[in-house]
C-alpha cells in the first residue's frame, strides 16, 4: 500500500537556524507531491507542490522542496527559520491517476524567539 | 472570496448515534474531498465527490457516507457512531475535474462520540 514518511514528528529550532524536514513516500510511479502547512488555529493550507519539471520547487515564505526520485524523497527546507514558522506541516503524496492524497503523520515545528 | 465552510463546528454525540456534517465549497470549485484526523492515524481520505457523484473512496466502513448537490456544497453522515469516529473532520474543495490541483481545506468539524 502507498504510505508517506515523515521522519520528524517534533522539531524545536532557534529564530535563524536551518530547516529541513523529511519526507520519504513508498511508490515507484509518477507521483504528484505537496507540502501543507497548519498555522495554529487557522486552517491547512499549501506551501508548495511537484507535479513535473525542476525537482527544486519554491514556495511560500521562502520554503523550497526537492523531489529525488531516486531516495522517493521530497524534502522541505528553509535557510533561516522564523518565529511565525511555528506550525505543523505535511506532507502529501498523489501517485498515479490515483486521486486521493495520501499524507504523512506531520511536523510540528516550534521556533524559539 | 469566501473560503471553505464547515458546519458545524464542534458536536458531541453519543454512541449508536448518527451526525452529518455540512461543507460549502469555494464558489466555483466543483470537486469535494472529506478528510478525518486522528492524531494516531494523520489525515485519512474518506471519499471525493465531483458534478454530484462519489468520485473515489478511502478506506472506511460503509457507516460513513456522503453526497453532493448540484450546488457542489456536500454532506458526510456517520451512522452508528463508534468512541474510534472522534475526530476532526476536514473538507477540502478544488476547482477542476481532471488532473489534480491545489486542494483548498475548510476549518474542520470537531466531532466527539461520548
């Protein structure tokens, strides 16, 4: 059966240090990939997405992606992370024509002032 | 634009009972997905319904139902409602039939069965 990884279930950073949260899917076909973002109290919503193309995929507030086909990965990273970062995060996996969207356990990240 | 809306928000039920639960997608999104979250097991797709029929379907027991309406708004019951159904329940509209797009989620309905 389709699953997704998220390696981290609880990160704590400090205000400026590096991001990268895993992600790791079990299929070998075409796939279609996103990360989603739930701000507390607000409602989820879509930092980026992969469907084709440039494997290094940019979204909102400075978060990018990187698809490696071959490590079924597709991590997320920012450089500098920011207190208004704190949140949980998820990811997703679309594989095939498959319409339903398999997603990860999540991430919450919380960023130390 | 308005967003997605879910009501209602919070319900507490007792078990063997039945809920539904109401989603309104984003005007002129024609495709709607149903999501429950536990904390044990994420988010688990339930059905998609798209143009008033199931489109696809999870993994769930058939007390779990849903339908659409030619307004595109959808409905999802629970029959039979067990302690396990507790959960929030997570609706999430998207603009086209074919292919996949962005998938626009709504507040969530917070359902716990006593």
């Amino acid at each position: 059966a389709q699953s997704v990884s998220q390696h981290n279930h609880h990160v704590i950073l400090s205000e400026a240090a590096s991001l990268e949260l895993g992600c790791n899917y079990s299929y070998g076909g075409t796939v279609n990939l996103f990360w989603y973002v739930q701000y507390p109290g607000q409602h989820l919503q879509l930092l980026l997405k992969y469907f084709s193309g440039d494997p290094l995929v940019k979204g909102i507030k400075g978060f990018e992606a990187e698809f490696i086909k071959s490590k079924f990965s597709f991590n997320l990273r920012k450089p500098s992370v920011q207190w208004s970062d704190t949140a949980e995060y998820f990811c997703a996996v679309n594989a095939g024509n498959n319409r339903k969207l398999i997603w990860g356990l999540g991430t919450s990240l919380a960023v130390n002032p | 634009k308005a967003g997605v809306t879910q009501t209602p928000r919070y319900l507490i039920k007792t078990r063997g009972q039945q809920v539904t639960l109401s989603c309104s997608p984003i005007s002129g999104h024609r495709s709607v997905s149903w999501y429950q979250q536990t904390p044990g097991q994420g988010l688990q797709f339930l059905f998609e319904y798209f143009s008033e029929t199931q489109r696809n379907k999870g993994n769930f027991p058939g007390r779990f139902s849903g339908r659409q309406f030619s307004n595109s708004r959808s409905e999802m019951n629970v029959s039979t409602l067990e302690l396990g159904d507790s959960a929030l329940y997570l609706c999430a509209s998207e603009v086209a039939g074919t292919g996949y797009n962005e998938q626009f989620f709504g507040p969530g309905t917070r359902l716990t069965v006593l």
